[in-house]
C-alpha cells in the first residue's frame, strides 16, 4: 500500500488549483463585463447578436445580450447571474452592475499580485459597499414623486436606447400612464400592465389601450367587427359535437333515419349558440373549438366569438371584464359574464387584433408597441419594459438619486472618506473599492466622446464643490453639470441592487482557489 498513488477524482476531471484558479475566474469575469461595457450610457452603442439559426437580435440592453450569448466559463456565469439578478429585481441597471463586477475582480487581481490574502479582499470588499450603499440611502431626493418626476426617471431609463422615431420624453410619458392606472393603495399591480408588439408603423404609434389586446380572429366571417357595450363571455370549452367515449357503429336503414341523426346535430349545435344568446352574451372568447354552425349563428345573432383562445389570454380577457371563466354551457350564468365599453377588431397587415376596453376592471392596460421592422418593435419594448419596471421600483422602492454617474462619483468619495477609518490591508480593498466605482463614470465619459480623465477630474472638483456632479448627454457630446436639473434621475433600489449583487459575485469568484471539473 505503501508509496501508491489514490485517485479520488476520474481520469476525465480537470483540475486547476491556486493562482491559476483565481486568474481563470477573474479573466473570465472580465471578458464578459467588457463585452457589455460599450453599451453603457446614453450614447453607448449596440451589439448584434447572431444565434446558430441565424436569428438576429440588435440591443444595447445589458441583460438581453448576456441572455443571448453562449457562455460557458462557470465563473463568467456568475457574471450573467448578476445581470439576471438585477433584470428580475429592479428591472434595470444590469450593465452599471455588471461592469462594476467586472471592474472588482480587475481591482482584486491587482491586490493578489501584491499578496492581499483573498480573504482580506472580501472583508475589504464587504466593508467597503456598506459605505457606498449608505452613500447611496444619503443621495435620495427628499421630493414628492409626481408625475413629471417619474416621466423623468423612465426617460433616463430609455435615452440611448432604441425608441424609433419617437423621443424619450413622449414615451416616458406614456409609461407613467400606464403605471398611474395601475397604482393601487397596496402599490402597483405589474401583472395589470401588458405590452404587445406589431411591427408595420413607426414608434410614434404606440398608444396605451386602457384594457386588453389579443391576437385573435373571429370565428365566422358574418361576426361584428367591433360591438359597445357588451357582456363578455369567457368559456373553457368546445363549442363543438361531443365526441364518444368508446367506439360505435350506427346502422342507418333509410333516409328518414339519416335525417333524423342530422336534425340532432343540428339542434346540438344550435343549442349552443342559443345558450349564449339567452344568457345575454354579445362577445365570446372559447378556449376550444367552435363548430362552423355554431359560429354562423351567434354571427347572425350579431355575436362576436372567438376560439381557440390561449389560457393567457384568456386569463387576462376575464381578469379585464370581471368576466368568469365557465367549463360548461350548463353552468353560465348572467352573472358569471363580464363587461367593456368596447370590442373591436383591428386588422394590422395580415393579422387581426381584438382590444378589449373600457372593461370592467379597468386598472388593466395595455401598451401597443408600434415598429418599423420586428428588430425595432423588439429593443423597443424592451425599452418600455425597463422603463415600466424603473418607475414602478421609484414609487414603491425608495425614490430616486441623481443619475448621470453622480450617484457613482458620490459612492467613490465617500468609499475613500470611509476607508481611513479601515486598518491593515483591509484599507487597500476599500481603496480599491471606490477605484472601480470610478470606473463607471470614466466609461459613460468615454461613450459620450469625452477624455476619461478629464472628465473624472471635472466630475470630482464640481461634486466637492457643488455636491453632485454628472455628465448630462448633450447632442454629440456631454458635459459635467447638475443630474437633477437636467432630468436624469435613477431609483435608488437600482443602485443598491447594482452594489450588493456585483459586492457578492466579485467576492465569490475572488475565493475561489480550487476548480474541478468533470468531461
């Protein structure tokens, strides 16, 4: 026994221990941080992003890109794990969060290679974000969250970004409608808050529907296009023969008895469509399938129907009207119908499209997202989702903080201020902290045209003596100036998210000295 070697892991397992381990990692985070890092700002730029079927997706959006590529690297995962994380939290902020770990394990690097123990880093690392998320809770505009307040919130969330031939501004505008129709004494019921994408007209076409839109036809050509008024029905159902359940063979002897077969038919299907009509039912949206009689009749009854509805759909039909969802004719009752000011069938290109307003439930909305070409109709609701969940972060989740880099220039000073209270090594990660906050103002400076440097030294001479500093946009350029002045404001659980979740990936990556991993 003695001498031989024991084999714990199998002959198809890698292992990369010490500093190749955490050098790895660290460049693996890296890439995918720069990778997104371009698009940061108002003026950053796009990526194309090409799948193996040769789908296109154009985006600036941090969160889409890193979606959609194939990464492989474990610790450049954790990378994409903190974009995920800050989409599913705040909505917005994933390349501010994804840059700033990226930048973190470019500080740690250094700091290993001056042999900071990693544990050191991490405290240093720890200590440093409590300092900059107090610096964060200190910059909140002690202001009341109007309307044009957050049109300004959820224009910053957009500028930069594809919106087609329609500005920021109009857009926000809009999307705080949509939030205000939302808002509830309990918050804001984001689930009553759809989008719905047609391409086939510029930007300057999207409207907010208050109700629902469904992308569903009639079921017969004789149906009313569009009804006032009306009780909604909402059937999980066929509206079609009932089939048997076991296998049969009629034996007709003569033409009487055919006939006979054929009139039960037709009083089944005619009973179904009378059931809709007695109960006072003037638009129906069946789940299943709608026989071609049934359907003649309810259009010459002046019904409106519509089958094979998908269950969301559906669901959201019946959550717009107040309508409830019945499984069987026998059950559906006056009551159990739903109502809106207005149905209506628009047809976009080849596609029919029923908007349901003025239901009874009228928090439910809509925005119609309107594109030239599917690429635009895409980023732009991505765009207006950020912007929804933006606005809606603002109002239920802290308010907001100057935005333009100021909140990050803030983060930086007071991280420094904080860190001469830090003894031994632990001061150096501090330090080196607030050194790759830095670099979040630097890059927006370089994406607007500016001299990085300079502009840093711009931005932290206004703050100490204003202070807040930012780099307001301005047409091909940008200059330092005051955030709140100019509109560009951010909700402060965006910045706070953006912190914790980079603090704890770089933390997690920097540990790591042992990688294992099986063919």
């Amino acid at each position: 026994m003695g001498g031989q070697p024991m084999f714990i892991l199998s002959e198809d397992a890698e292992r990369t221990q010490g500093d190749d381990a955490q050098s790895s990692n660290i460049q693996g985070g890296k890439a995918v941080a720069e990778t997104v890092r371009t698009t940061l700002g108002p003026r950053g730029m796009d990526k194309m992003l090409v799948s193996d079927s040769g789908d296109v997706v154009i985006t600036n959006d941090g969160a889409t890109i890193l979606e959609e590529m194939d990464i492989e690297h474990p610790a450049a995962e954790m990378i994409v794990e903190v974009a995920a994380t800050q989409e599913d939290e705040v909505g917005d902020g994933t390349t501010t969060a994804s840059v700033l770990a990226g930048q973190l394990l470019a500080q740690a690097e250094d700091l290993l290679d001056d042999d900071v123990h990693p544990t050191t880093i991490v405290e240093g690392y720890h200590a440093a974000s409590q300092l900059a998320l107090d610096a964060v809770d200190d910059l909140v505009l002690d202001e009341e969250l109007d309307d044009e307040l957050l049109t300004s919130v959820a224009a910053s969330s957009m500028t930069g970004k594809g919106t087609g031939d329609m500005d920021a501004t109009s857009l926000a505008e809009t999307v705080v409608a949509a939030v205000r129709h939302a808002e509830t004494d309990a918050g804001v019921a984001r689930d009553d808050i759809a989008l719905r994408t047609q391409t086939g007209a510029g930007a300057s076409a999207t409207e907010l529907v208050e109700g629902v839109i469904a992308e569903e036809e009639p079921a017969h050509a004789a149906m009313p296009r569009s009804i006032e008024d009306s009780n909604v029905a909402v059937l999980d159902l066929d509206l079609d023969l009932q089939e048997a359940n076991i296998d049969a063979e009629y034996n007709v002897t003569d033409v009487t008895q055919l006939e006979q077969a054929l009139d039960a038919e037709e009083s089944e299907l005619a009973g179904y469509a009378e059931s809709l009509v007695d109960v006072g039912v003037d638009v129906a949206f069946v789940t299943g399938d709608i026989a071609d009689r049934v359907a003649s009749i309810l259009g010459k009854e002046g019904v409106l129907a519509v089958e094979s509805v998908g269950d969301d759909d559906a669901s959201d039909v019946a959550r717009a009207t107040g309508a409830t969802t019945v499984g069987s004719l026998q059950d559906l009752e006056p009551s159990d119908l739903g109502s809106a000011g207005s149905v209506s069938v628009e047809t976009y290109s080849d596609d029919d499209l029923i908007f349901i307003e003025g239901g009874a439930n009228a928090e439910t909305v809509t925005l119609f997202v309107r594109g030239g070409t599917e690429h635009v109709a895409d980023e732009l609701e991505r765009a207006l989702n950020d912007a929804l969940d933006v606005t809606i972060a603002a109002l239920t989740e802290g308010g907001v903080v100057p935005g333009a880099g100021a909140t990050e220039i803030a983060i930086a000073d007071a991280v420094r201020s904080g860190a001469t209270s830090i003894e031994g090594r632990q001061q150096l990660a501090v330090e080196a902290f607030a050194d790759a906050v830095d670099v979040l103002p630097r890059t927006l400076a370089e994406n607007t045209g500016l001299d990085p440097i300079d502009a840093l030294v711009d931005l932290r001479n206004r703050h100490d003596s204003e202070g807040v500093a930012a780099l307001i946009s301005e047409g091909q350029s940008g200059s330092v100036g005051d955030p709140v002045e100019a509109g560009v404001l951010d909700p402060v659980a965006v910045k706070r998210e953006a912190v914790e979740s980079a603090t704890e990936a770089a933390t997690m990556i920097a540990r790591i000295d042992d990688v294992i991993s099986s063919s």
